[in-house]
C-alpha cells in the first residue's frame, strides 16, 4: 500500500498540483495549454504494474 500512495502521489498528485500552479497565470492571461504527458502504460495493462497502469491511464484519460 506504501508503494500504491507513492505512485498516486508522484503520478497523479504530482501533475494535479502542476495544473492547479498554471491555472492561475493562464486566467490572468485569458490563454494557455497544458501538455500532459504519459506512457505506453496508459494504453496497455501489463500484469505486474497494473497500480502504474491505472495511473498512467489516468493522466491520459
């Protein structure tokens, strides 16, 4: 369960909290974009990572 909520943090919290600082910058200027990126994980499920998977799935999605 550690490793579980150390995944989640990094790759998810993680990019959760690097939207939520531009957001700001980008109201205040009426534009911008947000590139996220993933990996091959995010598209396919392999057995022994399905925690990573999910995430990965989960930034793509």
């Amino acid at each position: 369960m550690d490793e579980w909520n150390m995944m989640i943090d990094m790759n998810s919290r993680g990019i959760l909290y690097g939207i939520s600082a531009e957001l700001p910058a980008m109201r205040e200027q009426k534009s911008g974009h947000i590139i996220k990126l993933s990996s091959i994980a995010g598209h396919n499920v392999y057995p022994d990572s399905t925690v990573y998977c999910a995430i990965r799935h989960a930034v793509k999605a």
